[in-house]
C-alpha cells in the first residue's frame, strides 16, 4: 500500500526526527507504537500524519512499555515496526527490549537522546545511554546500535537499522541526540529502486517441519508470523529451537544464549561501520559519535593546519563495538582523545580495544556539544 | 499422536507440552478445558487464531494451545496483543492471563484498551493470589485473607474486576467460576464472537497456595464455597458485584455493541488512503 507515497524522493530541507520517520517509512516500516517525549515527539507527531497515507498504523500507547510491547506483537504478525523515545521512556522500555532479544523479534527503536539521569534536561542534547543500549536489560545478549551525526544520516541510518534488524532478527537501535533530532538540514531522499531494502527470512519448510528456532548457518532462524499457518509459540522463557519453554535446562540455555549473542558478534565484520578521516599517519586520533563527531572532524582539519597528524574514526556502529578499527588506529598513535557527551562511557569500551595507548576521555555535559577548539585543545595537550 | 485413539481435541493442544505445570485442584484446567470447547463448537479457523499470555500459572495456556502463541513478560500480554490485532485485524486475537498480570502490574494497559475497545479477547483466571511465585497478596486478595505478604490478615481492597472492566469501556464483560462450566463455555463462545474488547472472568480454584491458608484447603471446598456463594444475576449492577466470602455474583454484565479501534483506525486509513 501507498508505494509512491512511501518514498518522497527528492530534495528535501527536514529535521532529523521528521528524517527519521520518513526513513522508516521507506525502508518498509508500517507500524508505530510510542508515546510522546522530548525531544523525539515529532517523530510520533509525524508518523501520526504520514503512516495512514501508505497504509500503516500509528498509534498512541498508554506509556513506553506498551509501546514497545505492540511493536513485538505488530513484529511478530508482520509488519516493520518502530517506536521512537527518550531517555525516561527508553528506560521502561528495557524489560520488553531483552523479550525483543529473547524472541527475535526484529524491530527499530529511536532513542533521542537528552540529559539524565531521571528527567533530567528534556530539551538538551546528550550521549547518556550508550551504555545503556548494550546492557539496559538483564541477563545477556547483543544488540546492534548506530550513531547518526547529521539529519541525513537520521533518515539513512533508519533505512539501515530496518535492515539490520529484519537481517539478524535483533531489536536495533537508532542512538540520535537532540540536536540531530531537532536541527534541520538538507536531505537528499534516493528514488526507492536506489534504496536498499532487507526483509527478513521466511520459512520454506511446511508447519510440520516449522522450528521457529532453528538457525540457518548464518544463525538466524527464518521467521514466520502470526496467521500464516505456521501454529507456532514463542516465550521469553529459555527455550528449545521449537520454541518451547526449557526453563531447567542449562544445555539449551546455554545454546540459546550464546547464539543470540553469536550471531551479532560472528556476524560483527558485516555489521560494523566506521567513518576513518586521515587515521594512516595520524599519532593523534579522535574516536568520536552523533554530533560530536562534526566537531571532532572539525578540530582534527585544524590540528592538521598546524602541522599535528591528527586524524578521526568515528563510530557509526557503536554496538556491535567497532574495537578492531580502534585497535588498528592504536596501533601507530601516541593517544586517543575521546569526547563524548557524558561521563565517560564508549571511553571505556576504546580503552580495552586500544591497549597500550592511552585514551583521554574529554566530558561535556549539559547545553553544548563540545566545541572544536575544545576538542582541538585536548589534541594539542596529549598529542 | 496419530492413530485411533487420538483424542478429538488433540488438534487444539500442543501434546509435547503436557503434562501441564498446574497443581491438583487447580482450575486452569477447568478454564483450558471451556475455552477449547467453545473453540470446537464455534469451529474457529486455527490458521487465524493467537492465544497470548502474560506471566503466572495460567499464562502457560499460551503454550499449551495449538495455535500462533506468545508468552509475553509480566503484565504486557495486553499492549503486545494490541500489536498483532492492529497489525492484523482479521486474526482473532485471545489474552488469557491471571489477576495479578492482567490488574496488577498490567492494570493500565487492560484499562486503556478497554477504553480504545481494541477488539481483543480477554479470560482471567482470579486465583485471588499470586500462585505461581508461592502465594502473595495480589490485587483481588479478599480483605483479611491470608497470605505469605499478608500473614496478619489482608488490608487492601480487592478490585472489583467486572465493574473496572465496564467502567472502563468493555462491551463484553462476565463473570463466572469454574463451578460455571457450562455457562463459562457459553460465555466464551460469546466472547470469541463479539467484535469489541471483551472481558470474562473466571473465579478459579487455587487450594494448594492461597486455599490452604484460608481455610478451604482442597479444590473441592474452594468448589464448595463457589457453590454456596455463587448467585446468578444477568445484567445486574457490576458495581454491586464485589467478591465476598457470602456473595459471588455470576452471569453476563455486559453484552453492548459500539464501533471498535481497528474499525474506526482502518476506516480513516481507507479514507486518507484514497484521497491521496
């Protein structure tokens, strides 16, 4: 439904949430549960608009916890699901996140995120969850989360969490802030025949031979959905590939686990992506993500200007996390400098990956990404 | 399973998964066993059907049935049926789940798509406890009753679950125990045929956790006190209906008719649809 209506090729002036949405939009997605926050709202607000002109359902849920429950249960008959939120509703959204790991269910979650902890600053921008989008839900597992730094990006890195998504059957992440949230930029929306759409695997197995969780080789299982005659059962209790519940049983657990978190971290080299700007020479290297990064790239320009080899790898995969591209750069730099809009949070998983060479974390928090003289400044004093 | 002595409802249960988890007495059974009656009697295509389930004893009813099924976490089986029935509107979509998971911890999700009238199924079994975690005070716990959080004596008030249920906006809503089988199987066909949120509770037997401490320490006097107490009342008032130990009120609340969420939902997308 609504094909031509899906894809507003073109060139467009938007905001990062209206980016994201219609990235949604393109890559398939025609359903959406969420619950108004700042600053991502205006996602739900223009979902609201745009998903009955291509047939899709918005709705409104009761609070973030129903919202991601029916994006599960709108997975799990179908459709491309999404929801959009902040760092309060991105909290009550962490239980059901791990039964979207545990049941595979494939689906896109935005977090736009603001100050914290607790309320916090609604209207600021922050790069508080990182963390929290690898380990917010109990027990153990993989998820993938990519980090867009303008409002392009907002609209290509939703297209590609769709895909990532409905390739891995793993809920994926979109980590913006508010500033590419609210920001307007040029965005240049490709003709759909140019727009590279995943849809997950079907079985081709009849009901009989169904195991709604038996992987393939790539150690994703084929996913059937609600209707089409497959009578199968899916739970958040540790299960056997039948989908059965196998809750005292540490063989199977053991098997399920360990996929769910094998088929990210063996499937990484395809999933992960960087951005490396001037890295081959550089003895200074600024790892960097979202809208500090155009700072970063900024301050490593001048710090070349004035003769520093300094040079940016900016994480567009935050998880799975890019740490052999960390490594690689480590390899040759006397430091890395790392700003983040926190207290230190990718900082750490950079100093495990970079070994030896030490990693300078530079903190901002509160109104303002850091600004290139400030990153520029910590090039100079470690480089 | 094939063969000649194949049980003639061994199409509706998934034989792998039995034996079932629940104790002796309890009245899950009770509950599996009217609402795949009613299944049968009705013929529902089991191509198109769902059972979703929340946490507790009876939210293993998900996996026991034959059907598409999901076994949500605690409390959400609502806002995830909620999901699948937009996405899908032609699925019937059934949530089978107990008091403490339905009103508890899910209690503002069953309000909030009572209020849509979301066209999907709801059957709680009220064991007036937690069962499955070994016998705490939940949200339809009598006042006084015993507990293992309450060991001097229940201090809340219970809900009333079939006056929240109208309250809030079902256009379906019953009440029954399983003393009821017979009405309760009607009563669920009934469900299953409505279009818009409908609500049936069962007041079930749990002699093993909460019956033991209260005086009624098998199935059949947890049966026997549904017996004394039960009193058939269509339509009478939902909010004269509270649980006491004299007084259970049976029968249908409830039977209205009003234009569900899909169908209001799918009738603007076809309008805005066309107009584009």
């Amino acid at each position: 439904m609504g094909g031509d209506k899906a894809v507003l090729t073109g060139v467009h002036f938007m905001s990062g949430d209206i980016a994201c949405a219609e990235g949604a939009i393109a890559a398939g997605c025609r359903f959406f549960a969420g619950y108004p926050i700042t600053p991502a709202t205006e996602i739900a607000e223009h979902m609201a608009a745009r998903m009955p002109e291509v047939g899709g359902i918005y709705i409104q849920m009761e609070d973030e916890i129903a919202s991601i429950a029916a994006v599960i249960g709108a997975s799990y008959a179908g459709l491309k699901a999404m929801t959009a939120t902040s760092g309060p509703g991105f909290s009550l959204m962490q239980e059901n996140i791990g039964l979207a790991v545990m049941t595979e269910a494939p689906c896109v979650i935005v977090d736009v995120m603001r100050g914290g902890p607790s309320t916090g600053q609604p209207t600021l921008p922050g790069q508080q969850d990182v963390m929290q989008v690898k380990w917010g839900s109990h027990g153990d597992y993989e998820i993938i989360a990519l980090a867009p730094s303008s409002v392009q990006e907002m609209f290509d890195f939703t297209v590609e969490a769709f895909n990532l998504a409905e390739t891995y059957r793993v809920p994926t992440f979109v980590m913006a802030d508010e500033i590419v949230a609210h920001m307007w930029e040029r965005v240049v929306i490709p003709p759909p025949e140019n727009i590279r759409i995943v849809n997950r695997k079907k079985p081709s197995v009849s009901r009989d031979d169904y195991m709604p969780f038996m992987p393939d080789d790539d150690l994703v299982p084929p996913m059937a959905c609600f209707g089409e005659g497959y009578r199968f059962h899916a739970t958040g209790l540790t299960h056997d590939e039948r989908g059965y519940p196998r809750t005292q049983d540490s063989e199977v657990q053991t098997r399920l686990v360990q996929r769910l978190c094998d088929k990210i971290r063996k499937n990484a080299d395809k999933i992960v992506r960087v951005e490396e700007v001037m890295l081959d020479d550089a003895d200074v290297v600024v790892v960097a993500y979202g809208i500090v990064a155009r700072s970063a790239l900024s301050a490593v320009r001048r710090a070349r200007e004035q003769g520093v080899k300094a040079g940016l790898l900016r994480l567009i995969t935050l998880w799975p996390f890019p740490g052999k591209h960390v490594a690689k750069a480590a390899e040759k730099a006397k430091a890395i400098i790392v700003p983040e809009m926190n207290c230190g949070q990718i900082v750490r998983e950079v100093e495990r990956a970079a070994k030896t060479t030490p990693a300078y974390h530079v903190p901002k928090l509160g109104e303002n990404p850091h600004t290139p003289m400030e990153i520029f400044a910590a090039i100079r004093r470690h480089g | 399973m094939a063969g000649a002595f194949e049980h003639p409802f061994a199409v509706y249960l998934r034989a792998a998964m039995i034996p079932h988890i629940w104790c002796s007495g309890c009245g899950n059974g009770v509950i599996l066993n009217a609402f795949i009656h009613a299944l049968d009697e009705l013929r529902m295509d089991l191509d198109k059907f769902v059972v979703v389930s929340g946490i507790g004893c009876i939210g293993r009813t998900a996996g026991y049935t034959n059907v598409d099924s999901f076994h949500t976490t605690h409390g959400r089986a609502i806002p995830f049926a909620t999901g699948v029935k937009l996405a899908k509107p032609e699925l019937e979509v059934v949530v089978i789940s107990g008091d403490g998971d339905l009103f508890a911890i899910g209690g503002n999700h069953f309000i909030h798509a009572a209020r849509r009238n979301i066209g999907i199924k709801v059957i709680c079994a009220n064991n007036f406890n937690y069962g499955m975690t070994g016998g705490q005070v939940g949200p339809t716990t009598p006042l006084e009753a015993l507990t293992t959080t309450t060991p001097y004596g229940n201090v809340e008030h219970p809900f009333n679950l079939v006056h929240l249920a109208t309250a809030s906006g079902a256009t379906y809503v019953a009440r029954w125990t399983t003393l009821h089988v017979r009405m309760l199987t009607m009563s669920i066909k009934k469900l299953l045929q409505r279009k818009g949120f409908s609500f049936i509770e069962v007041v079930s037997p749990c002699p093993e956790i909460y019956g033991r401490r209260n005086n009624m320490r098998t199935g059949l006097e947890m049966m026997e006190w549904f017996r004394k107490a039960s009193v058939i009342a269509n339509f009478s008032d939902p909010a004269k209906a509270e649980i006491t130990p004299e007084k259970i009120v049976v029968g249908e609340f409830v039977d209205i008719e009003k234009p569900t969420y899909e169908q209001l939902l799918y009738g603007k997308i076809a309008k805005i649809v066309k107009k584009e």
